[in-house]
C-alpha cells in the first residue's frame, strides 16, 4: 500500500491479516507473505504517528474551490473578529 | 403650543396670509388652507418630536412578512389598535414570526406615513412576554419540525471514524475557538489533516454562511468528519446555529459531524442534529483527535497479536509434521509385517521423504522464526542478522564472494564465527528453476 493510505485503512487491514492468521485455511506461503504485509503496515502506521507539526489547511473562495495554507498562531492576540 | 406648531411651518407658509397693511385690516380674514402634505409633514413631525422612542405592548394580529423582507402587524388591546412596521434591516434579526394573537412588546417610534396618512409605530425591537422570548419560540418551533422529520433521533447518530485522516472545520478563522482546536489537534493526533473554512459565526445570514462551509467541507475529498464550532455568547450571537439552514446541511453531510458550539449550558439545533455534540470547542477537537499515547499502545497490541498469529501457524507445521512423521513408520512396520523385503525400501522411502518435507518446511521454518525476530526492538545484530566478512574486514555481500572452499567470518551480535563455504553458491532468484532441473540430471 501506499504511503499515504490513511491509519484507519492500515490498521483494517491489520485486523484482516491477524484474523487470517488464526484461520487454519492457509497455508504456509500466504501466513507468511500477510504477516509481511502486517509489519510493514505497523512501520507505515509507526512513521505517521511520529509525523509532529500539524498541518492546516483553509478553503478559500467564495465556493470554497482552493485550498491555501494557513497559519493559526498565538500571535493573533486574544478575542477574534467576532470572538467565537 | 402654538408657537412651537408654526415653527414647524417655516418651509411652508399659509396659502393666503393676513395682509400688513392698515387699509385691509377691515376685510374678512381669508380661512388659513394648507396642503395635505403640509398637513401631514406638521402632524408627523409633531409625533415624532414629541414622543420619545418607547415600549408599546399589546396582542399582535395581521403579522405579514413581505417578499421586500418588512413586517407589517397590528397592535390591539380591547380598545384600541395601532398599525406597525418592522423594516428589514430590523425584521432580518427576528428569529421567528410571532403567532396571531400572541402577546407582545415592542420597542419603537409612532410616526405618521405621510404618503398615505396613517399613523403608526416604527419597531426596531419585538419581544414576547413569555420566558425565552422570540428566540425560544423560534427555536422549539424549529425543533418541532425537525423531531417530526426525524432528524435529531439519536438512531441517526453515525459514530465518528476512531483513526480519521482529514478534520474539516467551520468556524470563525481569527477566533479563539479555532486556536483552541488546532492547538487539541496538534498536540494529541499531529499526522491529521486539518481543513478549515472560515465563515461568520454570528449576525444575519451567519446560518447560511454556516451551512455553505459544511457542505462545501463534506465534500473536499479526504474529510472523514467535520467540527462546527463557536466559542460562548448570548443566544443572539449564537443563532445562526440555530438556523434552519444550518440543521439541513448538518443532516445531509455525507460524513460525520461534531458540533461544539457556546459553552456546556448552550444547546443548540446544530447540536441536536449532530451526530455528537461537545460541550466546547476544545471538547470537539478532542472527539475526533486520537491520542497518540493511545494510537501507539494500540499499534503495538495489533504487533503482538500478528506475532501471535504467525506463531501459531507455524506451531501448526510442525505438529502437522510430527503426524505425519508417526503414520509413515505405523503404515511402514505393518507392512514388514507382510513382507520383510517391502520393509526396507519402505522404511527407506519413509525417511527420505520425512527428510525432504523436514528439509522443505524446516527452511521456511527458520524463515518464520526470523520475521518474528524482525519484530523485536533489539538492534539490527540481535535480530540475527549476521554480516559475513573476508579475513581483511571486507564485506561480501553476492553469491561471487564465496567461492567453494573460501574461508571468512561471521560478525554476530557478540563476536566473530569462523566459517568456511562449503558448496556452490546457488542465486537467490534462479534457484527454484535451477533445482528442478538440477534434481532432473542428477537421476
């Protein structure tokens, strides 16, 4: 799977693979070949999760078609445009 | 009173005035006639000069909205009405329409409408006596409906995603909320997406604002759930949440939504329809963000259970082989049994093929058991890899680096192991074709 599969998927697909493992249908080559699978799951999900600035991201346009970054500091002072 | 009434005539003198002149002082004095307009500009300016803006309460009857967005309503007690208007810059801040016949006050300025002589009260405020106001009526009517339709059952409640990818967000983009969001967010789940639109948060035409962001946000591929929130404030500064808009588009979202709106005490109807509903801001970001701590502890029970579950695959192996080892020999010694010269090729090709299934399954075997090291958190040594070297400290690292007799070392974990190539090296990838074929000539 790809790098930017989403923790949920992976860890759906954890499930999946540790469920077949105490299947007794496989044999030897497939035990193996999903337990590979699992652990590179378990690295991919180990590296998101080790990921520590926060992205943030603001629609912008009228129908909100674009995407900017956005900055949400502490900077900003206290109490906003209407304070919500 | 007199005084003060001309006054008001300066921009209009009297059609016909008393003449100065001592020679006419005998004529009869022509009747003094003024203009409707004149007339109505005086008595206008008179109400409006001599009443202050006040508080008229009465039943209200007749309330239309027009399509211009002005109120038009009476007034009445049992003896005496009065005509009011309610403008739509006023009127666009009602939240509801008053029932017929319900009992209001109203804030505002008597006037006369001078194009058609009618006197009446020009409102900037309308209130109900009952407790809760317009706000409460306009909010328990709305809820009404939406019960009806179904849509704040809590069998509607969609459970939120455990491990979301991308966090929409509706709210105010310079308030305090949305820093309080953020700063959850990044501090328990930091590898999320966070996607904001900003909108309004209070005044007119804030629920439609509102309502836009969500649907604009549940439809930007990724979202798995989406935050509306708001810090605190009065209900007024909360009512767009409360806006009819707001719920439609809340119950339509194709993915789940939080709502964190005001503090604990304020309900809102975003609320009611949201497939949760926080206390604050802070509480909504907290109910889509997993903790990290949490993640983690959770990845590291999904690690134990594969090695679990590869583990008992191979236990199964080899009690597979340990059976299967035992029939061959009872199957072997009732045949000697039989015949005594069978025997031994039996017991023969008994052994040669438990050593060939031993040998097969053993390799993969040790191949189980290494990814099963892989899983453990020693460093790369300990988990048994072993990297061969020349006698001068030379990796060697292809299948071309040993040949047959060659003699190098094993660095390990705790040391060096003298080793010695044996055979001939055999590549990985052509090995299963050039076995087949090797057992093939070598008959």
């Amino acid at each position: 799977m790809a790098n930017d599969v989403g923790l949920d998927a992976r860890l759906k697909r954890i499930e999946e693979i540790v469920a077949a493992l105490d299947s007794d249908t496989l044999d030897l080559d497939e035990a193996l070949a999903l337990f590979e699978e699992g652990v590179a799951h378990l690295g991919q999900a180990r590296e998101m999760l080790a990921r520590t600035e926060l992205r943030v991201e603001e629609l912008i346009g009228p129908e909100g078609d674009a995407v900017g970054e956005m900055r949400v500091g502490d900077d900003e002072g206290t109490g906003g445009r209407d304070d919500g | 009173m007199t005084d003060r009434t001309l006054d008001l005539f300066t921009e209009a003198p009297p059609a016909q005035r008393v003449a100065d002149s001592p020679s006419e002082a005998n004529a009869p004095p022509a009747p003094r006639v003024w203009t409707v307009r004149q007339i109505n500009r005086a008595s206008r300016l008179l109400l409006e000069e001599s009443l202050p803006r006040l508080w008229v309460g009465g039943e209200v009857t007749n309330f239309r909205r027009q399509r211009s967005g002005h109120c038009y309503f009476t007034l009445k007690d049992e003896a005496a009405q009065l005509r009011c208007v309610m403008f739509r810059r006023d009127a666009a801040r009602l939240p509801a329409d008053p029932d017929e016949g319900m009992t209001l006050r109203v804030f505002g300025g008597l006037t006369l409408y001078e194009a058609r002589g009618v006197f009446q009260l020009i409102v900037s405020k309308l209130e109900t006596e009952s407790e809760g106001g317009m706000w409460k009526l306009a909010f328990d009517r709305l809820r009404a409906r939406l019960d009806t339709e179904g849509l704040t059952d809590p069998g509607r409640k969609r459970p939120l995603p455990a491990f979301p990818g991308t966090v929409g967000i509706v709210t105010s983009p310079t308030s305090a909320a949305l820093r309080d969001i953020v700063a959850v967010i990044a501090r328990r789940a930091p590898w999320l997406r966070v996607v904001v639109r900003g909108t309004r948060v209070q005044g007119v035409g804030a629920g439609e604002e509102i309502a836009a962001a969500v649907s604009m946000l549940a439809r930007v591929p990724g979202v798995d759930v989406v935050v509306v929130a708001r810090g605190g404030g009065s209900i007024e500064d909360l009512w767009g949440f409360n806006e009819e808009a707001v719920a439609r588009a809340v119950a339509l979202s194709p993915v789940p939504v939080v709502s964190g709106v005001g503090h604990e005490t304020d309900v809102t109807i975003c609320d009611l329809v949201a497939d949760l509903r926080a206390a604050t801001p802070s509480a909504a970001a907290e109910t889509v963000a997993p903790d990290r701590q949490w993640v983690a502890k959770r990845l590291d029970a999904m690690g134990q259970r594969l090695g679990r579950g590869l583990a008992r695959q191979v236990r199964s192996r080899r009690w597979w082989l340990d059976q299967l080892g035992d029939s061959l020999f009872r199957r072997g010694r009732r045949r000697v049994q039989a015949s005594r010269d069978r025997l031994d090729a039996a017991r023969l090709q008994m052994a040669a093929a438990v050593r060939a299934r031993i040998r097969r399954d053993g390799g993969r075997l040790s191949e189980a058991a290494a990814a099963l090291d892989a899983l453990s958190p020693l460093s790369t040594l300990a988990r048994g890899y072993a990297v061969p070297l020349d006698r001068d400290g030379k990796l060697l690292r292809r299948t071309g680096d040993f040949p047959r007799g060659r003699d190098f070392r094993l660095r390990v974990l705790d040391g060096y192991v003298p080793c010695a190539a044996t055979g001939r090296p055999v590549e990985a990838a052509a090995n299963a074709a050039k076995q087949t074929t090797g057992d093939d000539r070598g008959k």
